[in-house]
C-alpha cells in the first residue's frame, strides 16, 4: 500500500464556516456526483451558509475504479492508520460529523433516483423526505458501515453509472438539497417519497444468460417468476419489493429484498416506535 496518496478534494464556498458537505466520488467510477460537485463549484451560486463540496476518493476517480485499496463506502468511521481507503473514511467522518451532508451515487440498476439512510440516525429520515425522491430506503442490517452511519447524512442514487442524465440528475438533487437547508434562495420541488427497508440479498446463480421480470420498488408477490438464468425460471418463495435490482449490477447477486415500511413520514414514526429504537439498539450493541 502506497501511504502517499491524494486526500478529500474540498472547496469551501459561501458565507463563514462550512455547515453544509455535498460529496461525490465516493466510488471513483461513480461520475455523475463528481461531475455534479465540480459544476456546482464553478457555479455562481448565490450561497446563504457555508458548503463544503467534496470529491471523496481523488485517486480513483482520477483511475475510473471504484476503489483502490478497500470499497470507501463499506469501511466508516475509517481507520487513520488503515489503507487508503480506511484513511479517507476518517477523514470524510471527522469533517461531516457536525454537518448535514449530501453523498450523490451512482447505480446500473435504477434511472430513477432514490434515498439511502440508517435508521441508527433517525433525522435522515426527516431529511430524506424533504428531497426530491420517489423512494427512501433504510440499509440497516445490510452494507453497514456505509457514510449514512457518519452524523447526518443521505445518500441518493442518482441514476444510471456513468451517463450524462446522472450527472444532471445528481445537480438537480444537489441543488434541492441546498435549498432544503437553506443554503440557497428559492422552493426547493415538492417531495411525497414512500419508505421501504432493505433487508437479504437475492441470490444470482452462476450461468451465462440472464433475464430479470421484475422491477425495483414494484411489489413481487409469492410465485412469482422474478427472473430467469440460462433458460431456468427463479421463482419467488415470498412476497417481496425489490431493490437495487439488475442482471449486471453485482457478480453473485441480482440485488436485495425489501419490504415497505410506509408511505408517509407519519407512518415512518409510527413505525419507528420504541420497541424499533430497543431493536435498532440491540443490534448496535451486539455487532
């Protein structure tokens, strides 16, 4: 491992100190929040609080990889002694700790955009269903030690790796957020998401030709044919929402199950009543 490396990419924009971060590059060959953070730092914004924006992981976006060392976005809160990577966590976890932040991604699975939290921080549910998204979902219990763990963080899923429509759909984002922390003048467009839970991976046998019948967020009932390898039909033993579903997305799975949690913030507390806070807690302790 090479300790000599490139560190957080930051432009520091607007009034005082920065108390708002909008990151990209968080996985190097994610671009359209890369291209979003360099747009908007050459922007003539008319900013009312202080905005760090962030290209997270230098070195790889300068490579076109996903990562160099370890996957940036499944070790936080980092290491400062540790790789790369684990370096770059903490950094990115010491400067977002305190601010509200912005984390833009980029998928092979979804055009459309969506929200990630943790539920271990309940005000980004709050904060996710201010923005401009159809769906929001909380990974807790699957990809953990995600950036969504690190203070008050959202990350959104911009749209498809690597295509121009990503990269204006990450701006836009961006921009909605900005307006939503008052960080910029104007409306920010209106939100009314659905909240979903990801839960298991779907399992992607080996083979050479791949069909998938479904859609993400669109409920798969129980016998369903959900997807099909080299001429042979998967057929779902439950009900099921999938997400982050593709047949080229991961190497050994399609993407993840989940089930719906609510269709309002209403319901999401509702939800998230004290006996969820216990199990959240529970399972923190116990990891």
């Amino acid at each position: 491992m090479d300790n000599d490396f490139a560190p957080l990419d930051v432009t520091v924009r607007g009034p005082g100190d920065p108390e708002i971060t909008v990151i990209g590059g968080v996985h190097g060959n994610e671009t359209g929040g890369v291209r979003a953070v360099r747009r908007l730092r050459e922007a003539d914004l008319d900013l009312q609080r202080g905005v760090a924006f962030v290209l997270a992981n230098p070195a790889a976006i300068e490579a076109g990889e996903r990562y160099l060392d370890s996957d940036l976005n499944r070790v936080f809160p980092g290491d400062p002694d540790g790789d790369r990577e684990e370096q770059l966590a903490a950094q990115l976890c010491e400067l977002i700790q305190d601010r509200t932040t912005l984390s833009l991604h980029g998928t092979h699975s979804q055009p459309r955009p969506f929200a990630l939290i943790h539920r271990s921080q309940p005000r980004e549910f709050d904060l996710a269903a201010r923005l401009p998204v159809p769906q929001v979902v909380d990974h807790w219990g699957v990809n953990e030690e995600t950036i969504t763990t690190c203070g008050l963080t959202v990350e959104i899923e911009v749209g498809a790796q690597g295509s121009e429509e990503a990269a204006e759909s990450a701006e836009h984002q961006a921009r909605a957020f900005l307006k939503r922390v008052d960080a910029l003048p104007g409306e920010p467009p209106d939100a009314d998401p659905d909240y979903f839970h990801m839960a298991e991976p779907v399992s992607k046998p080996p083979g050479a030709s791949y069909e998938l019948y479904v859609e993400n967020f669109e409920r798969v009932p129980a016998g369903t044919v959900y997807a099909n390898v080299d001429g042979r039909d998967l057929v779902a033993d439950e009900s099921f929402y999938p997400i982050l579903m593709s047949e080229c997305g991961y190497s050994d799975i399609f993407g993840y199950k989940g089930s719906k949690i609510a269709e309002s913030l209403e319901g999401v507390h509702d939800w998230f009543g004290e006996d969820r806070v216990q199990e959240t807690l529970g399972k923190m302790e116990g990891s």
